[in-house]
C-alpha cells in the first residue's frame, strides 16, 4: 500500500470511519484519489460524496443524515437513540420542514418522515453520538415525547408511557420543558394529566 493511501486510511479511521467530499478536500485529498480507492476496494462509496472505510460498519443513521441534512430523528427512533426505548424500529423515522424535498420520502420500506412547520421543527434539536460512534442530530428527550403524546392516539400509546415513566423515573426529563413544547403542540392539559399520574 502507497505511502498516501495509507495516510487517507488513517486519516479517515480518525474520523470515525467516514469522509465526506468536503472533508477530503479540507486534508486536500482530492475526490478522484477516493473513487480511485472504491475502484481498488480500500474504501467503499456508501452514499453520494460519503466513503466508508473497510474495517468500520455502515451507520445507517448518520448515512441517512448526510443524504438528508434537515432530517432529524424524531418519534421511535429518538426514543431508542435516547435509551427511552429497548425497541430499535424496523424503519428510520424523522422529521423534516414542511416543503423540504428529499428522494427518501419515496423510500416507505425504510424510512418514515413526519413534516413540521419550520418554527416548530427548529425546536429542540441536540446532537448526540449514534450507536456507531457518529454524531447526529436527534430531537431533545422532552421534545421527542411531547410530539408523540401529541398525537398519542395514532401511535402505540404503551410505548410512549413507558418512555416518559422511565425518564421520570430516572431524573433524565425536565419536566418545565415538557410543558413548554407541550403549549408549542396544543398537549399542554394532556401532558400535566400523564405527568400527574406518573410521578
């Protein structure tokens, strides 16, 4: 293996296994090196402008962020992200800016996407390290609920119960801010009801 190769590798195994376009260009590997290395079998394109190395897994969070940038984990799969929730759903579930335009939304099989005004889906956004070891932007513990137990009828009700007795239980919820993005998501009574009752 060339002297430059194994630099790339190296570099890219201290990013956490993966390099965007722009990442490569900012340690001034160019993108004809990377598609040269996919040709060889030292890295492999997992998305457009994204290379994983060969000894790292495929993050399929972070590589559904990077197709989808506005996308932020919400619903199920924030409950599982936050360990609120055992359960891993099948499909990735996410919420986009109303009038965000993404190919995955024709993905059903693998992804779920929930749209939210603009105001709204700016609300509440952390980063936090995935299962892999990637950051990626998750909604907040208390936000995330407040947008279920909002619409707490079309989903499973016992799944959404159990999360927030289980962040009261632990001390991980602010109780103040599930209020405040309850008021945001016109839950406000419904919340102090379930917050009453559990704690």
């Amino acid at each position: 293996m060339s002297a430059l190769r194994e630099n790339i590798l190296e570099t890219i195994k201290r990013n956490g296994g993966t390099i965007t376009i722009k990442e490569a260009e900012e340690n001034n590997i160019s993108p004809k090196k990377l598609q040269r290395m996919v040709k060889q079998g030292s890295l492999e394109r997992v998305a457009r402008g994204l290379y994983l190395h060969p000894e790292f897994l495929e993050d399929s969070y972070y590589i559904f962020q990077h197709r989808a940038p506005k996308a932020i984990f919400s619903h199920e799969t924030a409950l599982y992200l936050h360990k609120l929730s055992d359960e891993n759903p099948h499909k990735i579930i996410a919420t986009i800016p109303s009038g965000y335009n993404t190919s995955m939304i024709k993905e059903r099989d693998k992804y779920r996407l929930y749209y939210l005004k603009e105001d709204l889906w700016e609300k509440g956004q952390e980063k936090i390290k995935s299962p892999f070891g990637n950051l990626v932007y998750v909604y907040t513990k208390e936000m995330t609920l407040v947008q279920m137990i909002s619409k707490i009828n079309s989903i499973d009700k016992d799944l959404v119960l159990t999360a927030l007795k289980r962040g009261l239980k632990n001390t991980e919820l602010d109780k103040l801010e599930l209020l405040r993005y309850s008021k945001y998501f016109k839950c406000e009574e419904q919340m102090r009801n379930y917050l009453e009752v559990l704690i």
